[in-house]
C-alpha cells in the first residue's frame, strides 16, 4: 500500500539536481517576482483589523485590544483566540508556503486524509519549541525587550521594536529563500546529510522559521498578549500562553490541508509524481515566493514606511 513520504519536504533539491527542473530559471524569476508584488499590494491594516480583529472580537465578545486580560484564564483564552485571528496575517503566507508542497506526499487512498497531518506534526513541533522557549523568556525578563515598547514610530529612525522584526523576518526570509533555490538545484541541500539519519529534519526547522514569527512580530493582538505575559513575570504562564497562541495559528491551516488531503489529495499526489521534478519545482515555487514576501516587506518596505529609504511601491489601498 503507498503511504505518506518520511520528509515532504526533505530531498527535493537533489532531486533538481539529479534530474533537473525545467525552466528553472524561469520558476526563480516568476517566483520572485509574485514575492515581491505581494509586498506592493498586501494591507496589513486592512488583514489585521478587518480579518484578525473581527474575528477576534467574535469569539472573544468584547473588543481584544482595549480589553485588559485579568486572571490566567482570560490571558491563555485570549492566547489561543489571538492566534486563531492572526492566521492570515503577513507572517503566515509563508505557513501556506511551506505546508503548500506536503499535499503532493499523500498518495494514499484509504487514510490519506489523516496522514496528511503527520508532516503538519513535524512543522508544529518546530514552532511549538520556539514558542516555548521564547514565552518563558519573555516571563523572565520580557519588560525590557524591544517588544514591550509602546513608544511610537518616528520618521527616520528604527525603534527597538522595528529592529527585532527586521532582524527576525529577515533571517526567517533568506532562510527560506535559500532553501527554495536548494529545491532548484542552485545551492547544495543543507539537510542532505541530516536528512538520512533525521528524515523530518526539514519540516522540523521549516517549523522553527515559522515559530520564530512570534520573535518579530508586531501584529496588536499578539503585542498585548507579549505585555500580558512579560508583565506576569511567570516563564510558564509566557511558555504556556505563547504555545497556545501557536497552536490557535496552525488550527485553521490543518484544518484546511485535512479537507485538501480528504478531498483531492489523491489527484494532487498524482499529479505531483507524474513528473520527477514537479514536487521540486512547486517546493521551489512556494519556498521562493515566502522567502522574498517576508524579506522585502519586513525589511526594504518597512524601511521605505519608517522614511529611512526614499520610496517603494505601495498599492494606495496597502499604504
């Protein structure tokens, strides 16, 4: 019987170049391209009060960021809540991203559906480390972090804050840049020789890149939670709030990837191996375009924004 493969993700850039992908200059230059015009038209605004804070607010049934969190319960509610409405924020296209690729693993018929969420598995217990280790941190010693700043942006100068997002998203988007053109066969596969001893090792650190959205991050929601929980002074009230927010960000998407797997995952894994070097190609593609997005709108737009570069281009509904 076919089964789920050991690594989705792991292998596909010695399968590009063993085998090669066609057009793979062509596959970079689009995907950066569709990265970088993602950067020009997406609202965070508009993504983070229309979308997160409406949803937020419905479950919630008081406005989340006026409202202050009171006792354990309404901090680890407002957690998980938090991360529930943060889905769609800039941070997680790149979850889309990574996870896009695994559906091409399912090649199951019976039982497919369940077995797509193994690899999802291996990407949560990534961000679930991070999430850990980087709440009871902020427990600790989180009121003298950049985050917990509440001073306001000013033209021509990078705050604390601002610098903490730049540095993470920054590393988080070349990591995953780089991992796209290893998928192409430009670069070596840096899990090559991990990946025979460790075959989810990738999807793991795949994990770790999203976990560490929680690091830079600005989005409200998640600010008031940091707050909440530096102020507490308790690393495993921190711990414990920011894995549950981690885990409210990754509900919607394994909900959506079991539908996808139960519905057409057996014509998408199909698809995926009726040519050897498809799988790498879209890998490539989702990896490429999640790299570039994160890095130019984290790092070139942000700069543009704080007037520290003299321009980029910003759809007028986005600026």
């Amino acid at each position: 019987m076919a089964r789920i493969a050991e690594s989705p993700l792991h292998g596909h850039g010695d399968l590009a170049g063993e085998r090669g992908v066609r057009r793979r200059g062509l596959l970079l230059s689009l995907s950066t391209v569709a990265g970088f015009l993602l950067t020009v038209i997406w609202s965070a605004e508009f993504v983070d009060q229309a979308i997160g804070g409406t949803i937020a607010e419905s479950m919630l049934g008081h406005d989340p960021e006026t409202s202050a969190l009171t006792s354990v319960a309404s901090g680890t509610a407002f957690a998980f809540v938090s991360g529930l409405a943060g889905t769609f924020t800039a941070c997680n296209i790149a979850v889309f991203g990574t996870v896009a690729p695994m559906l091409g693993t399912v090649n199951s018929r019976a039982g497919r559906a369940v077995q797509a969420l193994r690899p999802l598995g291996w990407l949560f217990l990534g961000m679930a480390a991070v999430s850990v280790v980087y709440g009871a941190v902020v427990g600790l010693v989180g009121t003298s972090m950049p985050q917990f700043s509440e001073a306001q942006s000013v033209p021509g100068e990078l705050s604390g804050r601002s610098v903490q997002s730049m540095v993470t998203f920054g590393v988080i988007g070349l990591s995953m840049f780089w991992l796209g053109l290893s998928a192409l066969g430009y670069t070596r596969d840096p899990f090559a020789k991990p990946g025979r001893r460790f075959p989810h090792a990738q999807t793991v650190f795949m994990g770790v890149l999203v976990g560490g959205f929680l690091i830079g991050r600005p989005y409200p929601l998640f600010r008031q939670l940091f707050r909440d929980a530096a102020q507490s002074g308790n690393p495993f009230y921190g711990a414990s709030a920011f894995l549950l927010q981690s885990v409210g960000n990754v509900l919607i998407i394994a909900v959506l990837f079991f539908l996808l797997a139960y519905f057409a995952g057996g014509r998408i894994a199909a698809w995926m191996t009726a040519d050897p070097g498809r799988m790498a190609a879209v890998t490539a593609v989702t990896l490429i375009v999640a790299g570039v997005f994160t890095f130019l709108y984290w790092d070139v737009r942000l700069l543009a924004r704080r007037e520290i570069i003299p321009w980029y281009p910003i759809a007028p509904w986005a600026a």
